[in-house]
C-alpha cells in the first residue's frame, strides 16, 4: 500500500548522549519509521535498545535476529529482553573513523490495541580489518498500549556527536 513520509521530528548530536528520545508522538499516523546514523564512544561491538513508552522491563520484548559479521553468520532468538535490540550496529571507537552505522526499524500499526511488531534492518561499516556487521531483525513489544515515547539507548559509552535520529510518520494515500 503506497503511503506518504512526513517527518515527526529529528535529533542531531551536538554533543554525546547515553539516550535518545522522542516524546509526545501524535496518533494521525498509520504506521512510524525510526533512521538512525551513529557512532558509539566505547570500543568493541556496541549494541543499542530501543524501548517505548519507558517500558524497558526484561518481560515485554521479544527478538529473532539474523546476522552477518564478516565471513560468518549466526542467529538468536531472545525472549524476555529489555528493549528492542540493534546488535553490534553502532560502529565504535575500534572501526574506522568518522563511519557511522544506518539503521531503519518499522513499527507498523502503532496506535492499535495489539501487540507491536517492529522490524529492524542494519549495517556497521568498517573500512579496516575489523568485520562490517549486518543485522535483520523482527522484534515484538507486548503491549496493547499506542507508542507515545520512544528511547534510543546505547548498550555502554554513549552516542558520540554527529549522531543523528530520526522519526517518521507514515499517512496512507
């Protein structure tokens, strides 16, 4: 089904933040895009978690991921989890400088009574000999609530300047 984009708000970094967040969201949209473009300040592979409404209790989250790094491949499923999870994405202090992850998460349906499914595509890039990182993800936040808030948490450090957030909203044509 086509739909129209429009652009609820964004966050560039002017200086490093642990967390993200996007509050207040109205419920006109059908559906919300989240892009985010970061980098995070700890060494290592750095994972982010994205929670809604503050809801970051280890019972509400469900994730089944698939991922790439360098020339091997694994997956996991993990139930219980604290938010919805971005594995390895946020390119570190150990990858090439200035590079910075892309990652979109889809949240179809976010006002209606149900559980929200949410998908997750992303890469790291690493133009060294450290591996590039790709990850495919569908994740499940048990609750009937509408998505309010949103938080972008960086798993440790925290998101260096530069990084940018971004949240659309999603109109059926």
């Amino acid at each position: 089904m086509p739909s129209s984009k429009v652009l609820i708000s964004s966050q560039t970094l002017g200086t490093s933040a642990a967390s993200v967040t996007f509050s207040g969201i109205p419920s006109s949209y059908r559906d919300l895009v989240i892009k985010v473009s970061s980098r995070g300040s700890s060494s290592g592979n750095q994972q982010f978690l994205v929670s809604f409404n503050g809801a970051a209790s280890g019972s509400l989250y469900s994730t089944t991921e698939l991922i790439a790094e360098g020339s091997s491949a694994f997956s996991q499923r993990v139930s219980g989890y604290y938010g919805v999870e971005a594995y390895a994405l946020s390119n570190d202090s150990g990858t090439t400088a200035n590079t910075f992850n892309s990652v979109e998460m889809y949240v179809p349906s976010y006002t209606v009574s149900q559980n929200k499914p949410v998908s997750l595509f992303g890469v790291k890039e690493n133009n060294s000999s450290t591996a590039n990182v790709i990850d495919a993800t569908a994740n499940l936040w048990q609750s009937t609530s509408a998505i309010t808030s949103i938080v972008i948490t960086q798993g440790a450090g925290s998101f260096v300047t530069g990084s940018s957030f971004y949240l659309y909203g999603l109109l059926p044509v």
